[in-house]
C-alpha cells in the first residue's frame, strides 16, 4: 500500500539563503575550528555557531527545517547512507509538532514514517535575536522537541534486516534491548565519525546522541576490524545496561570477552554506562511492558525462526551474529 506521505527525496527543500555559506573546502575546518576555540560552550552559541557556518550545497535528501540536518548529510558518509537506505526501505517523513517524551512513549517506531518537529529557524532565532536571547527557557523547550532522524530511521532499517521478533514476554525484552543496542551503537559510530569536536557541538545542540571520541581510525582493512570490534564491545555492554545488570558487572563482563589485545572492553564498558540512567531504568522498560504485544504481532514479516536470544549474557553468539551484520550492512 502506497503511503499518501511524500518520502524524503521528494520533498521539496526551502532553504534561507541568508545563511552564511563556504566552500566545501573550507566550512567544515572553520566550523570546527571555532568550537574548539569556544571557552565558555552554551546552547546558544553552539546554534549560533551552526547558523553562520552551512554547508555550500542544499542537499536534496534533506528533511525540511530539521535542525542542523543539512550538516549531517555533509559531515558524515554513514548519516548519508542511513538516509539513503530509509528511503529505500519506503521510509517516509511527516513534518509536525512532536516532542521527544512523544516519540519515546508511542508505536512510532514501528512506523515507517518518521514525524518531526521542523523547528530548525525558530531554534535559529531563539538563539540569535537579541531580545529572545534573554528567556533561555524557550531555546530548552525547542531542543526538547527535537528527534533524532538518524537514530529513528536506523531503527526502521533494523526492523528490515532482523528476523522476526519472538513471541514471549521475556523474549521481546531480550530482542528489544538488542535492537536498541546496535542502533546506539550506530549512534556511538556518527558522532566518532564526525570527531569528538564537532560531536560535542551537534550533541549540545540535540542534533545527535553522542559526545563521540577520537577512536575511529582511517578506514584500512585492519583498524576497521579494529574499531568493528570495539563497536562489538559497546553494542554487548549496552545491551547489558538495558538488561538491568549492575556497571560493575557489566565493566567485569565486557573486559573478560574484549580486552584480550587492547582495552577495548574497558573503553566501550565506561561508554556505554554513560547512556542516560532514566531512559535504562524508566522509559525503556515503560515502553517493553506497554508494546511488547504490539512487537511480538507486528514484527512477523518475514519466513524463517524468530531471533530467540539466549538469557545467558556470557553466551552471545547470536549478539555477535547479527551485530556483525548490522555493521557489514551500515558499512562499518
């Protein structure tokens, strides 16, 4: 059945021209260049900041007035492809007044239309008009209405490459918890992409979920086994989190599988306990025992066994399986 929604490549792109514009060449370095000069970082000056330095190009994939979306396309090939591959995958966009507590509550992310609040020009001129600049509570309340394109159309990607969900109760836990796993990792994965600079900016500016760091190497052959290997770590010490276990179990078991070479399992242990405590322990398990029903029923569009995970978290090789092919499919 058709989607009466236009997908994203068909909609159309209105950009303000006022916008300070570079070449290719040079955007992305004066950008980065700023931030990282920026003593005292606050919102405001982080969208300011964005505003004045744009990408030269208008990108038809685009999503219209999604804040800083444009950047993204530019920034980083894997945002880029993601994109692609949602609009493949019959992905679509709705641009309307949605919160993120919205978007974290609903059946949403069973749809393929993806609805966002297309608030980029007012978060602009909250952040610039000198008079508004002084209420910095509305500036809050847009960000609060941003949603993370990426982070939602990789989970619609996801839903295309995993077998069909489970049908009990503890199952779809288990299925849940490691699909949001490899999403965040794919999370963890943009914002190194895009450096921990640039990454500390857009993440300030709710653009994206992650701080990032400087692990991700140039892609040859071996360092990207190497950083795959440490998103491995991250997506299996994740989804311990999400699985309830305590951090110190969680640091214990993720150093015994991954630190054989190189601290990895540390690194990836510390990071990924830095996932935001209310979503662990309230949303996430708020929004299994409202929907799981709905997973369990939906989820069936495939042939084939359901993906039954084993309740032994010491016992992952269909965690590793499928995280494996998640990073083949996103090409990291």
């Amino acid at each position: 059945m058709k989607s009466k929604y236009p997908k994203a490549s068909k909609i159309p792109i209105i950009w303000d021209h006022s916008c300070k514009t570079h070449s290719e060449s040079d955007w992305k370095s004066t950008l980065s260049n700023q931030w990282s000069k920026t003593k005292k970082r606050s919102l405001d000056q982080a969208i300011r900041l964005l505003a004045l330095h744009t990408p030269p190009q208008w990108h038809p994939l685009a999503a219209p007035n999604q804040p800083f979306d444009r950047h993204l396309l530019a920034l980083s090939p894997l945002y880029l492809k993601s994109r692609k591959l949602f609009i493949q995958n019959q992905g679509a966009y709705r641009p309307c007044l949605n919160s993120s507590p919205r978007t974290l509550s609903s059946l949403a992310l069973l749809e393929s239309i993806i609805e966002y609040s297309p608030v980029e020009k007012e978060y602009i001129w909250a952040a610039t008009n000198p008079i508004q600049r002084r209420n910095p509570a509305h500036l809050f309340q847009i960000r609060n209405l941003i949603s993370n394109l990426f982070h939602e159309q990789n989970h619609r990607i996801l839903w295309k490459i995993l077998p069909n969900a489970p049908k009990k109760k503890e199952s779809v836990r288990r299925y849940l918890n490691f699909a949001e796993s490899l999403v965040i990792a794919a999370d963890m994965a943009l914002s190194d992409e895009v450096g921990q600079t640039l990454g500390s900016l857009l993440h300030l500016c709710g653009a994206i979920y992650d701080l990032g760091t400087e692990l991700r190497p140039a892609p040859t052959q071996n360092t990207k086994r190497q950083y795959r290997n440490y998103l491995h770590a991250c997506v299996y010490a994740t989804y311990l989190y999400l699985e309830l276990y305590q951090p110190k179990e969680i640091l214990q078991a993720t150093q015994a599988r991954f630190n054989d070479v190189n601290p990895i399992g540390t690194l990836a242990a510390e990071r990924s306990l830095r996932l935001d405590l209310d979503f662990v322990k309230k949303t996430n398990p708020f929004w299994q025992r409202s929907h799981w029903k709905e997973v369990a029923t939906r989820l069936q569009t495939k042939q084939g066994d359901p993906l039954e995970l084993s309740d032994d978290p010491m016992n992952p090789y269909l965690h590793y399986l499928w995280a494996e092919k998640w990073f083949e499919f996103m090409g990291l």
